[in-house]
C-alpha cells in the first residue's frame, strides 16, 4: 500500500498499537451515489493535514501509536455475503490485539461484521448498545434483493438483541418505524428534534453519560449537515453541525467513564473532484473520536 501514513505519524506493528486502522474499500451494494471504494485512501491523505494537538481536550494525538491493517479489497464479482465474511475475520484477528480497532469505509453494510467481530457471541449482541450517528434509520429487511444492504445494517444487529440508539435521522420508511417500535431496543433523537427541542437534546446527553458497558459506535458521514459531506452516497438535508455532533461523541467517550468502547466505524465517506471537503472531514472526525477517547486517563 503506498498510502501516507495516518496522520502522518510513524506505523508501528498491529501488535504494539493504540490504535488499529481498517481501510475497507467497499461500495457493493450502494444504491445512489457511488465511490466509497475510494475513501479509505482519500482519508488517509487528507489525515496528514489535520492538526495532533487538540486543544479541546487538551489531548495529543501524537502521543499514541497507530497501525493501519492491509486494506480488505473486494475481489472481482465478490458478492457481498463473502466479503463480509472476509471483514469479520480480519475484524476478529485485530481485535484480539489490544488496540482499539477503527474501520473507515467504505459503505455502511460494513457495520454488522465489525460488530460481530468485536464481541464474544456475533449471534448475541445482548449486551451491547450501539451508538449510530446517521442520516438514515438503516431499518430495512432487505434493500435491493440483499439483507447485507447498507440500508439494512441497523436491522441486523438489533435481530441479535443489540440495543440502538440512533442520532440524527431524518429519512425513515414506515417499516423501518414499526421494527424499531415493536423491538423495544431503539431510541431515535431525530435532527429535526435535536435542533428544534432543548428537551430532546437534554434527554440525549443524559443517554450518552449515563450509558454503561460495551458500546460499539458507527457513524454514517450523511449524519452531517450536506454542506460538511455533499458526495456521500445519499446525501440527506438538515443534519447535523460539527459542534452539535462532536458534544454528542465528547458526552459519550470522553465524560463518560462507565463504557467500555469496543470499536468504531466511520463510512459512506465520497472524495469528489474538485474539493476535498469529504474526506478531510472523515479524517477529522476519526482525529475527534480517538482524541475524546484516548484523553481520559483511564483508557489509555
């Protein structure tokens, strides 16, 4: 691979670091817009441009070690059953390391494998709470012909018992809301809610710090306001701001001392001729997420 290092810091063995990577250049099942197969590459470019010292949390980035996993390349008419497979074992190989495992697709049907890939029974997710920051509920049965569908990443994993709580959404089908209704599981904070109702984001924030236990977190990039992703695959107005998503994932990882982060995700990232607006974003965000979790004290 002759990608740039990540953030442009030195690459250590899988074995000795804080941090592992997982490029997965992925869009087999996109449905829209296309090009998630070029982001981990784009990210990982646009990494070396964002800043290690941040001076939110007073954390810097430098100060942990990172590995970045050969990327898992789709083979030629790969179909995404066996893809996934492939994304589980490797998933499952790393986070038997001790780093905190960090996919970056890529498209959102990744999550399911990564989850499962990073608990004791992939058939039992009764234990786990999965944060979702999305623009879309991914409730679906089936998209398309195929259960492994983006639009279906959600479902899977509450169907093995994982609660969700979902953060952002604002394109839902009907179907979607009687699943997520009838599981007793979910909680959506819609973005209409959260940037209409002051309530709505008090009872976000007390969700977010009072959570305990293994927590998985995906973040689907549409979760944003378009003008911060205007090429993911399926773009979705009235998002959220940076600030307003980044107090979310601050309550959740840095002032949250209760959970145990078993790994994370952040997908449907698309480069765009032109701007570099979504992919630098996505490396952003990564930078955020590992600073908010690795500044506290007790989670090195």
């Amino acid at each position: 691979m002759t990608w740039p290092t990540f953030l442009d810091l030195p690459d250590v063995p899988a074995t000795k670091a804080d941090v592992i990577l997982l490029p997965l250049p992925y869009e087999g099942t996109v449905s829209f817009g296309r090009g998630t197969s070029r982001a981990p590459e784009a990210v990982w470019r646009a990494s070396t441009q964002i800043e290690l010292w941040d001076d939110e949390v007073q954390f810097d980035l430098g100060s942990i070690t990172y590995h970045t996993t050969p990327a898992v390349v789709p083979r030629l008419d790969e179909s995404p059953a066996s893809y996934l497979e492939r994304v589980f074992e490797q998933g499952q190989l790393y986070q038997a390391m001790s780093g905190l495992v960090v996919a970056v697709g890529g498209e959102h049907g990744l999550t399911p494998a990564l989850v499962g890939a990073a608990v004791d029974d992939p058939n039992d997710l009764s234990r786990l709470t999965v944060v979702q920051l999305d623009a879309h509920a991914d409730l679906r049965d089936t998209y398309d012909g195929s259960p492994h569908n983006h639009a279906c990443a959600m479902r899977r994993l509450i169907e093995r018992g994982a609660r969700a709580v979902a953060i952002g959404i604002r394109s839902v089908e009907r179907e979607e809301c009687v699943f997520g209704q009838q599981s007793g599981l979910l909680q959506t904070f819609t973005a209409r809610q959260l940037a209409t109702e002051r309530a709505v984001e008090a009872q976000l924030l007390d969700l977010l710090g009072s959570l305990a236990g293994p927590v998985y977190l995906t973040v689907d990039v549409d979760a944003f306001e378009v003008s911060l992703c205007p090429a993911t695959g399926t773009p979705q107005p009235g998002g959220l701001g940076w600030w307003a998503a980044m107090k979310y994932l601050r309550r959740l990882l840095h002032e949250n001392r209760q959970i145990e982060l078993l790994g994370c995700d952040v997908v449907e990232t698309v480069p765009q001729p032109g701007t570099l607006v979504n992919e630098t974003v996505a490396a952003a965000l990564v930078a955020k997420i590992l600073g908010y979790h690795f500044a506290q004290p007790n989670r090195g």
